[in-house]
C-alpha cells in the first residue's frame, strides 16, 4: 500500500502571525485590549471627576463602584456565556458582542452620570463574557498545535502590553484635549469622552475584523443538543472529573488568590517600607516585567522541561518568592524578587491557557474558560478583600532580636500566608498532573538547563498530509484518489494510499459481512459500528502511523461516509454517529476532503458490477446520503473541496491537484501537473 520516496521534507516552521486567521483574530483582539484598558482608564478618571465635589471618601467608593460594576458579572453571568461559547456561532457571538460594545461605551460620554457608567459597564462586562471564552476557544482552531504556546505568548502579551499604550494614549490625549481648550475655549471636549469614543471605535474595528474571519468553526448547535442548564452542569463535571484540567483550574486559582493577596497589600507593604508612590509604581511594574520575562525567556530557558511539570513547579516557586518577599524588607531586593514572582506568574499562565487549549476538546473549550474566567474574579474579589481587612486587623508588631530591630505587620502576615497556599497548590497540581511519574523532578530540571528536550509522549504529532475522498456510488472518487497518489508520488512524496472499508486483515473481515449482500438484516447500528471498528483499525494500524512518519495519505473514503450512510441514508442520529467515530478516530480529521459529487442516477448508472448491499437501496437513500455529504462540505468549506463528477475527467484531476497543491508543505510547480500517468477506467 505504501510505496518509499522521501519523506515530506521538514522546514523551519513560519512564524504563527504568518497564518492569517491567527493573525486577524490577534488584531481584533489587540485593538480590544487596547479599548478595554482605555476604558478603565477613562471610566476611572470621570467617575473621580463626576464626583469630585463629594470628597475623597466618596471619590474612592465611585471608583470602586465601577470596579464592582466590572467583576460582577462574571460573577453571574460567567458560566452562561461559556455555554453559549460552545453552542453557538463563535463568530457571531464575537461578532455581536462587539457591536453592543461600541453601542454602550458609546452611550456613557452621551449620557455622562455617574450611575449610566456603572450600569453601561456591567453592560459592557456582561458582553465581555460572552467575547473572552469564545476568543479563547477559538484560538486552538486556528492554529496548530504545535505553535498554540507561540500564539498564547502573542495573546498575553497585547492583553497587558496595551495597557502601558493605553496610558501614554490617555495622557496625550489629555494634553491635546488642553491644548485645544486653552487655543478654542469654546470646544469643551473632555479627554475621557474622547478616549471613550476611542475605545467604541475599537470595538467597531474588531466586530468588522471578526465578522470577516470565516475560518472560525460554526458552533455545535445541532437538533437535539442538550439544554444550556445541562450544558453548563456538563462543563463543570468535565472540569471536576478530568485530572490535568482539574490540576491546572486549581494551579491557576491558587497563583491567582496569591497574586490578589499581593494586590491587596502591595500599598501598605510599600509604605511600611518608607517607599512612596514611585515605589509602589515600581513594584507593581515589576511585576508586569517579570511576566514578560517568564512568558518569553523563562519558557524558552526551560524548554527542555514538560509543560505540566513546569506549571506546578513554577507555582511553587512563586510561593517561595512570596515568603522571601514577606520576610525580607529591602526595597531594592523585593523589587528583584516581584519581577521572579512576575516571571512565575506568566510562565504558569501560558502553560495553562495552552494546556486548556490543547487537552480540552472543542465542544467544552468555551465552558472551560469561562469557568476558570468566573472562579478566577470570585477569588480575586474575595481574597483582595480579605487581604486588606486582615492586614488591617492583624496590626504592626515590632520586635528586637539583639541589635536587629524587625517588624511584622499585617502585610508581612497576608503575604505568607498567600506564599504557603501557592505552595501548596502549586504542589497539589504537581501531584495531579505529572506526566513523568517516578522520575525525579531534578533530575528533569537538571537535564532541562543542560539543554536536553523533552518530548511528551502521547502528544506526537502527525506530520504527514491526510486526504480523504468521499462521494456515493460511482462518483469516480476511486479513480481520483489513485490519480492523486501517483501525482503526489510523481512529486517525490512518500504516499499512502487506502481505502475503507477494508484496508487492514480484521477491516476485510469486517468488509465482507458489510457488503456482503446475503446480510440483507443487518441493523443499522450494527453497521455503523463494523464500519467504526474498521476504521479504527485502519486509523490506528495504517494512518497514523504514515502520517507520524511524514507520509501523504490518500484514503478513499472516512467519516463523513458514516455520517452521509448510516447518519443521513439509514436515518440515526447523526450527532450521534459522529461520536461514535470521532471516538474510533481518536479524533482524527482530513487537512482535506475531496468530495466528488455526482448525481445518484448518473453514479448507480456507471456501475457494470452487480451491485452490494448498499448499492442496491432505494434511489431516495442515495438522494439522502448525497444532501449529507454536500451539507457537510457546505459547512466547513476551508476543509473540503467540492467538484462536480460529472465534469470529464481530466478537467475533475486537475481541480484536485490545484487545491492539494495548496496545502501541500512544499510548493510544487504547476508545470508538474500534467503528468498523471495512465488514466484507468472509471472504477467506484
Ligand atoms: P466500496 O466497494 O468500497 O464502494 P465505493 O467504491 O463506492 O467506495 O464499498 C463501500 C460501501 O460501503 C459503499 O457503498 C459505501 C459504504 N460505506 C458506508 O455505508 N459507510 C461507511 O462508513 C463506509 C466507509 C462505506
């Protein structure tokens, strides 16, 4: 079946911005970012200025109003919008998310009270929850991968890299908006209003940005899927019965309460310490660039180490930063160590938003998020909160030890506290997640700084090319798909080429009771699961292996035969046949579909051979299976390729061959093309 040529030659990958569905998202997403910070800048300053008269003390709870007005939701709302994330169009949920965004932020400089800009921001937010799961559930569709830790980088990095943009924006904003005052008085243009239509404006680009992006996968609305409340109990049980996602929600709450202990008492810390404002500025800087570090150069020095070691390993040491940063009360020093703990903190967090990405399936991805989006703002409020309130209560206690003079006070106290739960998370998910059983970690950690790669073992990823070829009976896919692989063969690729049913021993086995036409009885689901078990004997002893080892395979038919003849033509529950094979798969799926349409009666008339048992049902169950496969290419056009069979046939090979050459990893000249061998008989 397989014939040895070379291998598909392995280059230097592009860069993830190189892929243009990626790139168009992480555009809309940055000009979002970049909105969303304006926002809180703008919205934080006018609430101060609304009510600037009332004094400080009611200055302070409106600016904590919008706070409120901004966790809230999510509060509420949180494990509703993961549910929509994945039941639903996650373009147009992004799409129409965006465009109530700019309606609101809009309306607040329109309307200008203080009580409009609480209310439109808990609008806002409550929006926001619907956008961030889906965003964050359809990155992992667009990318591959391998390169899912690269786009996660980029993603982090304009989430809180536009923040700095944000506030240079706003002040040159505000010294233009001065400027124009003092040379046109009569032009009373505030800088909030200004950035606030700034930040609807962005909303407005993103909804365009999104409204275009058609590679984002259609939702999983089907007929007869589960209720949202069933949907949303799902997500969570998923979350609480999986072991590494369990591991990593606990990991990343755990690094998210100690990061709010840090945020509730970062001020007082400082101020014990005689540091002023440019202090704290400092301290809360350094621990954005400690981020940054971690997330880029702390990944990459580890690079040898496996992710979900490094997780619970960097969350521990984040805890152990913490208590130093507790105990020792040096300036200089503590801004050294926030940037450790920073760095902790944004390895943990990538490898975590990858891990979701790469270990959750799609159809509970949008759940996943928003669940862990929802949990990670409860703690945040509740432990900024009570970090504030114990360190209060617990007071100053200086004490002597021999010329030394020490104090601890509530800061102190909060922080260490906040160090011992990281620990013990960070050690909890270690113990949940180790892929490296009996392995001591230092001897990976050792190997890891010397350079040594580790490679998980389960995640292999395939390399070849799969191609699939699906029509119904006398399509000629049989001819295409050969026609194909001596083309590819002719390139110099190393191809496979097969078919189902019955490529491997127990597959002919399986295929001779489907076609035999004596087995008239055979219940319908019976026959979706031999065509299932043949399948996944022919996935697992014949394709994947020649896509590890970087060979083209061509299959003449795959799933999507199951959906159109035993979903569509025998009349079960299509959602359900697809479980069955995703399951049989392992979740296998073509990087291309060829499907060769051709009218039932036009194909059932091309066959000399008496026919099967499937080929002797009814033309009405032809007409079926044939509205399914078209139906399934209509949904997902990037990933398949319609041709009209009834074109003669040169003019059908050289339609495939433009398209494969497309998504082949080597471009291959257009000169080459004509050169298909023989062409046989039509054969199907
Ligand atoms: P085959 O002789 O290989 O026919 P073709 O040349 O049309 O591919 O027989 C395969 C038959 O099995 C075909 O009639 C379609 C049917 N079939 C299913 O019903 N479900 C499936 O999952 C597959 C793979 C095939």
């Amino acid at each position: 079946m397989s014939s040895p040529g070379r291998a598909v030659p392995r280059r230097k990958p592009p860069h993830v911005l190189a892929n243009a569905p990626f790139r168009r998202l992480w555009t809309a997403m940055s000009v979002c970012s970049l909105g969303d910070w304006l926002n809180i800048i703008a919205l934080t300053a006018l609430a101060g200025n609304l009510t600037r008269d009332a004094g400080f003390q009611t200055q302070s709870l409106a600016i904590g109003g919008v706070f409120i007005a901004k966790m809230l939701p999510a509060i509420l709302l949180g494990p509703l919008a993961g549910a929509v994330a994945d039941r639903f169009d996650r373009r147009l949920t992004m799409f129409l998310a965006d465009l109530l965004r700019f309606a609101l932020v809009l309306s607040i400089p329109v309307i200008g009270s203080y009580q409009w800009i609480v209310i439109a921001t808990f609008l806002v937010e409550c929006v926001n929850l619907f956008w961030v799961p889906a965003k964050d559930a359809t990155v992992p569709n667009l990318v591959p991968k391998d390169r899912l830790e690269e786009a996660n980088q980029l993603n982090l990095l304009v989430t809180y890299g536009t923040a700095p943009v944000a506030a240079v924006l706003f002040a040159v904003l505000s010294v233009a908006m001065d400027f124009v005052g003092s040379a046109a008085p009569s032009f009373s243009g505030q800088p909030t209003d200004i950035a606030l239509v700034v930040n609807a404006l962005a909303y407005l680009v993103s909804a365009v940005l999104i409204f275009t992006l058609r590679d984002i996968p259609k939702g999983h609305a089907r007929q007869g899927a589960p209720s949202v409340l069933r949907q949303i109990v799902e997500g969570w049980r998923f979350v609480g019965a999986n072991q590494v996602v369990r591991g990593l929600v606990i990991g990343m709450l755990g690094a998210f309460a100690a990061g709010g202990a840090v945020v509730g008492v970062a001020k007082a810390y400082v101020e014990a310490q005689q540091g002023g404002d440019a202090a704290y500025g400092t301290v809360f800087g350094a621990v954005f660039v400690g981020m940054a570090f971690g997330m880029f150069f702390g990944l990459r020095l580890l690079s040898g180490l496996s992710r979900r070691r490094l997780f619970g390993l960097a969350i521990v040491s984040a805890g152990l930063v913490l208590a130093a940063i507790a105990l020792i009360h040096n300036l200089v020093i503590v801004v050294m160590l926030t940037v450790l703990l920073g760095a902790c903190a944004g390895i943990a967090w990538i490898i975590g938003y990858t891990t979701i990405g790469l270990e959750v399936e799609d159809g509970l991805r949008g759940r996943t998020f928003a669940f862990l989006q929802s949990l990670a703002r409860v703690v945040l409020l509740l432990v900024v909160a009570f970090a504030a309130s114990l360190a209060g209560l617990f007071g100053s206690h200086p004490f002597t030890i021999g010329a030394m003079s020490y104090t601890f006070d509530g800061s102190h106290l909060v922080l260490l506290i906040g160090s011992v739960v990281a620990v013990v998370v960070g050690a909890l998910a270690l113990k949940q997640m180790d892929d490296r059983r009996g392995i001591p970690i230092s001897v990976d950690l050792i190997a890891a700084l010397r350079g040594v790669r580790f490679e998980p073992e389960q995640d292999e990823q395939p390399r070849g090319m799969f191609v699939a070829f699906e029509g119904g009976e006398g399509s000629g896919k049989t001819t295409q798909s050969r026609l194909l692989a001596i083309w590819l063969r002719d390139q110099g690729f190393d191809v496979v080429q097969t078919r189902e049913p019955g490529s491997t021993k127990v597959g002919m086995r399986l295929r001779a009771i489907l076609l035999d036409s004596t087995h008239q009885g055979l219940s319908a689901r019976s026959e979706t699961l031999l065509y299932a078990a043949d399948r996944a004997e022919h996935v697992e002893k014949v394709i994947r292996p020649a896509l590890y080892r970087g060979a083209m395979v061509v299959c003449d038919r795959y799933v999507d035969s199951s959906l159109a003849y035993q979903g569509a033509g025998r009349d079960l529950d299509k959602d359900e046949v697809a479980k069955v094979n995703a399951w049989a798969t392992g979740g296998l799926v073509p990087d291309l579909t060829v499907l060769i349409d051709v009218p039932p009666s036009v194909g059932l008339r091309r066959h000399a051979s008496p026919a099967d048992r499937i080929e002797s049902e009814p033309m009405d169950f032809h007409e079926r299976v044939r509205r399914e496969f078209r139906a399934l290419a209509a949904a997902n056009p990037d990933r398949y390729l319609v041709v009209d069979g009834t074109l003669p046939q040169g003019e059908v090979t050289r339609l495939i061959q433009d398209r494969v050459r497309e998504i082949l990893p080597d471009p291959v000249p257009t000169d080459a093309e004509a050169n298909t061998g023989t062409i046989p008989a039509i054969k199907d």
